[in-house]
C-alpha cells in the first residue's frame, strides 16, 4: 500500500508542479521515467543485498530510504533537484518486491504462498483505490508539497514499526513448535542458517534461456505499462484533456484501481 502510494503521488501532483516549477510536458516525461532507470538498474544489486543482510534490515533500509526520499520530492525548487530525488526513489524502492517473495517464502509453507502473494499484490492497488481522494484532497487544501511530506512521513513511521515488530521465522518467539513443523514441511525457510546458492551470471544466463522467465517478463513489461500510465500521466490528463475539478479527478482516479 505505501509503496504504491508514494509511486502515484508525483502523477497526482503533476499538475501542480509543472505550473510552478515551470516544466513542460515532455520534461516531465523524462522525471517520470527517471525512476524506472535506476529502479530496473538496481534490481540485481538489491537482490545480493537481500541475499546478504535479510529481509529485516533490506526492507528497513528500503522503506526509510525511499519515504526520506518522497520528503524530499516535495522540498524540490526545480528540474536538476527533482530528477536527483526521483532516481534516488528508484533505488530506494528496488528491492521492495524481492523482499515481499523472500517474507512470503520464509512464513508459508509452499501450498500457501499464492494466496500470500496474491494479498500483498493486491494491497498495491487496494492502497491507490481508498486514498488517491485523499492525497487529492491534501493538495487542493495544502498544495502538493504538503502532500509529498505526509505521505513520506507515514512511510517512516512504517519503517519504525517494521524494524520492531517483523522477525524471522527462526527469531520469532510466538510461533510453537506445530507452526514450525508445518512451515519446514512446506519448504519454509525457518532455520538461522539458509542454505544460499552464491550469485552467478551464468546462473542468469541459464534463466534467460528459459520460455517461462520470458513469458513471465513479457507479462510484466504489458501489465507495467499500462498500470505506469495510470500512476503518472492519468490525473495530468484528466486536468488538462477533461477540464475536472480536484475532487472530480480523484473519483475518476480510482477506478483502474479498483478494477484491478
């Protein structure tokens, strides 16, 4: 849900920010893009640093990171400033999904880590749906900078929270020996000591050579695509094609999510 909130806030404040920062269409063009840069470069380099330190601090790093930098989205006094926070954003927010398939792989035995998956993907657009009216909101009563240090704001108190309550399987003081034995026994990773497969680029080469890694990117760069549009240029267009209000925009907003 954060996640996916602090990727729209820029698209939901386009509007507002070009005006006063003095962009044109197609500079904000490439401060959307921007993100996807460093976020599609950093992929790898966030895996081994998953791989390395664990879920725990990785997501601790992420969220405080990527939050600190949608704070300084909004503190942005033009084009240079605002490109160096938006590749910042994507390398803070790189190993988010890594993490997400590592908790899930951790916690559930095998039987049950696509209802898990499902959950946590749907909490990506769950998050869009109920509160693009209130960042919406936020900037018609406060201006969009207001908005960018609310939203980072709640990000780093997530992260807090995350540092104090998430722990590992083989950590947790709650979890008996039964649930234990389930998740082992589903092939849970739930010992202090994981077996872990070093990095390899010939190990890459060996997925790139499979039909399914391509048809499962295929399917991500289709389904990216599209949902990259409503996250950025969606409320620009409905300002400047369809003339609504605020509020108005904010309705309209939410039905791709809600549909997805």
């Amino acid at each position: 849900v954060i996640n996916y909130l602090d990727r729209t806030v820029l698209g939901i404040a386009a509007p507002s920010l070009t005006k006063e920062l003095g962009l044109s269409a197609g500079v904000m063009g490439i401060v959307f893009s921007a993100f996807s840069w460093t976020y599609t470069l950093s992929q790898i380099p966030a895996g081994l640093l998953l791989d390395r330190i664990g879920a725990k601090k990785t997501y601790f790093l992420a969220v405080s990171g990527w939050s600190a930098f949608i704070i300084l989205n909004g503190l942005s006094g033009g084009l240079i400033s605002l490109m160096i926070y938006r590749l910042g954003l994507g390398v803070a927010e790189s190993p988010c999904f890594s993490a997400n398939s590592r908790v899930v792989g951790h916690w559930f035995p095998q039987r049950e880590r696509a209802r898990a998956t499902s959950i946590y993907q749907v909490g990506q657009y769950i998050g869009l749906a109920v509160f693009s009216p209130l960042l919406f909101w936020i900037i018609e009563s406060f201006g969009w900078r207001a908005m960018f240090v609310i939203v980072g704001a709640v990000g780093l108190a997530f992260s807090v929270v995350w540092w104090l309550r998430y722990h590992e399987p083989h950590e947790s003081r709650t979890m008996n020996d039964a649930e234990r034995e389930y998740i082992g026994a589903g092939g849970g990773l739930s010992t202090a000591t994981d077996a872990q497969r070093p990095f390899s680029w010939h190990d890459v080469g060996r997925l790139l050579r499979r039909r399914e890694i391509w048809g499962a990117a295929i399917g991500q760069f289709a389904g990216n695509s599209t949902v990259v549009f409503f996250l950025t240029w969606f409320p620009t267009y409905l300002v400047t094609e369809r003339h609504m209000a605020w509020l108005k925009i904010g309705f309209f907003a939410i039905l791709p999510f809600l549909g997805a």
